[in-house]
C-alpha cells in the first residue's frame, strides 16, 4: 500500500496557507488502501529560536488543529517528531550522504537565514536532511506538500537515491511530492507575490486558522486587489497574483475549479466578491476554529494522543533503522 508521510512545524499559529496547502488535503488523503502519518515537527521549528514555553503550546495546538481539521487517529498515525528518536540517528546517516552542495542550492536556506547566513544556526542548514529522514524511515512514497517544500522533496529523492548507490542496495523508495489543487502556494493578502506564511510581519498579510469572523471578513475586506473584479473568465486573471489569489483562496475553500469560481461570479466587483469569500471561510475554518479550543482544553488528552501516535510512528521506524545501519556496517552488539 502506499505510505504517506507530511509534517508541519509547531512555530507559531497555523494559516489559512497550511490549511489549504496541506491538512485539508491530508484529511482527504484519509482512504482505506492508504496508509497516514502526519507529524509536529518540533525539531525542525528549534532550527530557528522558539521559547522553550511556547513550543510545547505549539505542538499541542499543531495536534488539536489537525484533529479538528477530521484527521482521524483511529486511521492516521499523529504524533511529533521529537519522541521518535529514529528521525534524527537516520538524519544523521543523510548528513554523511548529502552534499553540502546539494544544501547550498536550497533556496529556503537562503530566504530564512538572509544576508547574515554565517549567523544561522548548523541545523537550519541541515534541516533538509532532517527532512528526508522524516520521510524515508517511514519508507513513505507520497509527500502531500505546498509548493515551498518542492525543493525539499526532490532533495530527499536525491538522497534516497545516493543512498542505494553508494551501497548497492534498492533500499529507500524514490519519494513522489504530492502538490496538486488551486491551495497550494497561498498568497499574502497585502502583496500577491509573496506567500501566506506564519512569520510574516503584518498579521493582516494572513488568515489565522484561530482568527474569529470578524477578523477574518476585515482582512479580505483589506486585502490588496486592483479596481478590475472578477474578470469573465480565467484568462483574464494573468499577471493579476492578488486577484488570483482570492480566487484561488475560494477555490480551496469551496471545492470548485478556479474557473468555475470565476464563471459563478463573472463581472462581479470585489464589494461583491470579497464578502462571498469571508463568508465562506468562515463557514469552513469557523466550526474547525472551534473544535481547536475545545481540544486545547484538555492538554493531557493530546498529549496521550501524541504518545499512543508515537509508539505506533516507532513500530514503523525502528526496523528500517536497524536495517540501514546494517547497510552502512554500523556494528550492532
Ligand atoms: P511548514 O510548517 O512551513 O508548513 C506546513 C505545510 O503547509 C504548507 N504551506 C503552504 N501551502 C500553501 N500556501 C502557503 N502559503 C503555505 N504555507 C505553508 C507547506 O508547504 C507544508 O506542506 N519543512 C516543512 C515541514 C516538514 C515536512 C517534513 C513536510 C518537515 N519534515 C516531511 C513534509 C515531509 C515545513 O517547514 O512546513
């Protein structure tokens, strides 16, 4: 059966970005004849700073939205990286596979550590690596991901790849990222070329999955278009990224084609449009909103949930480790 395997980062609040670019498209990756594993991953949210307070907070409301959001711990495994141990003994063994000129081209690095990259710290750089292992000790062959993580999923195909060579071996499956549907590169709101992300300096830039009616409607009200509206049909969205957004944000929501949405509101100007799409995201994040709450309540019922995912993410783990180490000639007493 195919094994699928995504993670998100406990740093910060979840978006209407990771939404849309990814849980709502792990809950329907929910199926029979797939297997789940999804995964906090608080290893990869300490490559930049995070207050030792918060970051338990934060894994704990990354598993209730997921939970809320209809993954199912009865089907999926849902657990957080850092309390299966296996994750970082096989990164290791992807440092010593990896070259550094693979990690050089990544353009997430470059982005996140800035002009200062010298001040970055080494697991920032290595955070890829890190990532190829959350996927390959899992064997897993789908990675359900937004568009900014491409680049990363083909890197640990490279490394699965180097891997087998090396050795002689057909060992780790070349991993396919799975990046389909109108909500995988979610704009900000104020500036259509750039992505919705969770650290971005305005708060007005995003939808917050916890953001309440009102906050969500005044933001689309704000968000930046041109005087156009909706244009007749798709064609008439090039070169117009904000306006695509909003489309492409209904889209996601609404489970229409782009060009249907387009078709139902043709002509429209956005006192029309941007109103019909507050209302929608908050018929769809509303009752997911609250649920979150409901299960941040009850902070020890998530962490046995995290636990129990955690044995289960581990039964999985611990032969493929135990296996590569034999592949590489690590002596086992
Ligand atoms: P993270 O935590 O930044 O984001 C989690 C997921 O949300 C997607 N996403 C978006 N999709 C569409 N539009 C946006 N504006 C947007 N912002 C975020 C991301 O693409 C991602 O799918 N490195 C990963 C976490 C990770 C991982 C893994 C993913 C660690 N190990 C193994 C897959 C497999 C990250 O930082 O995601």
């Amino acid at each position: 059966t195919p094994r699928v395997f995504s993670g998100i980062k406990p740093s910060g609040g979840l978006t209407l970005g990771n939404y849309l670019g990814a849980i709502k498209r792990w809950v329907d990756m929910q199926s029979p004849d797939m297997e789940t594993i999804y995964c906090a991953v608080d290893l990869h949210a300490i490559t930049v700073w995070q207050d030792p307070k918060g970051l338990k907070g934060g894994t704990r409301e990354i598993a209730a939205g997921l939970l809320a959001a209809g993954i199912d711990p009865e089907h999926s495994i849902l657990f957080n990286q850092s309390q299966v141990k296996e994750h970082t003994e096989l990164a290791w063994i992807f440092n010593c596979v990896a070259r550094v000129g693979w990690m050089n081209r990544m353009t997430q690095f470059k982005d996140k550590a800035g002009k200062n990259a010298e001040k970055a710290s080494l697991g920032l750089y290595a955070y890829p690596s890190l990532m190829a292992a959350d996927i390959l000790i899992y064997h897993a062959t789908h990675v359900p991901v937004g568009e900014d993580q491409k680049q990363h999923v083909e890197l640990t195909r490279d490394i699965a790849n180097k891997f087998n060579n090396d050795f002689g071996v057909d060992f780790f499956p070349v991993t396919e990222p799975v990046i389909e549907g109108p909500g995988t590169r979610v704009m900000n709101l104020r500036d259509g070329t750039k992505k919705m992300s969770k650290s971005g300096e305005s708060d007005m830039e995003r939808i917050n999955m916890l953001d309440d009616a009102d906050t969500i409607a005044k933001k689309f009200k704000k968000a930046k278009t041109d005087p156009d509206g909706i244009p007749m049909d798709l064609d008439g969205l090039a070169g117009r990224p904000e306006a695509k957004n909003l489309v492409d944000i209904y889209s996601g929501l609404s489970d229409m084609t782009p060009a249907e949405v387009v078709a139902e509101y043709a002509g429209a100007g956005w006192g029309t449009f941007k109103p019909a799409l507050a209302d929608l995201a908050v018929a769809k994040l509303a009752p997911i909103s609250d649920e979150m709450k409901r299960l941040m309540d009850d902070p020890a019922e998530i962490d046995r949930k995290l636990a129990q995912g955690a044995d289960k993410a581990r039964a999985i783990a611990t032969p493929i480790l135990e296996k590569t180490y034999d592949i590489v000639g690590l002596l086992r007493g």
